[in-house]
C-alpha cells in the first residue's frame, strides 16, 4: 500500500533539496516560505551576488579561525539561506507564513544538529511576519517552532553566544 507524504515533510524536502545549492564549506542550509500551501520563495546559503563564494576560494574565513557555530556572523561570506528567502520575497506574501529550514554538515551530509536559525536571521523572521519555522532533525522527524516565543523569550537580552 502506498503511503503518502505528510505536508511538512514535503516541504522540508524541498528545502533539502534548495540547500544542495548552498556554497558553504562548512554546512549548508535550504530555505523556502510557505503561506496557503504556496511556496513564496527558496534560499540557500551562499555569497552576496557578485562575490565569491567559499566553494570558489578553497576555504572558510570562520573555519579557518574555528570559530563556534552561532558566533561572529560578521566573519562569513554567505547570506544565510533563511535571509535569502527573505530577501526574494514581498512581506504582504510573507504574513502568518511557515519557514521551512534544513542543515546538512558538508563534512559527513549529516542533519544538522540541534539545528536553529541565528540571532540574525531570528530577527528578519520576526520582522517578516512569519509565524512558524519548521525545522529538520532528521529525514522524518522535525521541529515546530513558533515566532511568537521567540518575541515573547527574548534570548537576545541574555547575552548569550551560539545556538
């Protein structure tokens, strides 16, 4: 018997398959919004248009400094995959909609762990106006968060550095 597809795993595939587009040496990321059961826009991780991307030059500026993941964005090349949907979409579209994200390590195609957006791409998420972000664990199972704890907790006034 042939078993369907739930929606949310739909669309996180979809974003994996966005991510395989993604330029990073380190881990890539996919992106698409959703609102209505459309898909408003895709993102990928890579460099702002015009400049190299790390796959280009042979290396990671935050690698090389073994910088943490979830510090000193300031360093990278890329655009991150949730801003890149951002960008490439209009907010009235982007209202009440769902972000969909997943993260592979470019070192083992390993889901990300613990995977999260950053400080950064929390705030474009917030200003967007969308409500829920959908994240990978693993090729079934996800995580469900909601924007509105996110304005509620406000993790940026804690200080605290990584995800």
């Amino acid at each position: 018997m042939f078993t369907r597809i739930d929606k949310e795993n739909y669309y996180l595939d979809i974003a994996e398959t966005v991510s395989e587009r993604g330029t990073c040496l380190r881990r890539n990321f996919g992106a698409i919004i959703v609102n209505n059961d459309h898909i408003i826009s895709t993102g990928y991780v890579g460099a702002p248009r015009g400049r190299k991307n790390c796959i280009d030059l042979g290396y990671c500026q935050r690698e090389a400094l073994n910088i943490p993941r979830g510090e000193r964005y300031e360093l990278c090349r890329s655009v991150h995959a949730e801003m890149n949907a951002i960008i490439h979409a209009s907010r009235e579209r982007m209202l009440g909609a769902t972000l969909y994200l997943v993260g592979k390590e470019q070192s083992t195609g390993d889901y990300v762990e613990n995977a999260s957006a950053c400080a950064m791409c929390k705030r474009a998420i917030i200003n967007a106006g969308i409500t829920r972000v959908v994240i990978r664990n693993t090729k079934d199972k996800f995580t469900a968060l909601y924007v509105e704890d996110w304005i509620e907790n406000d993790d940026s006034l804690a200080g605290n550095f990584g995800y």
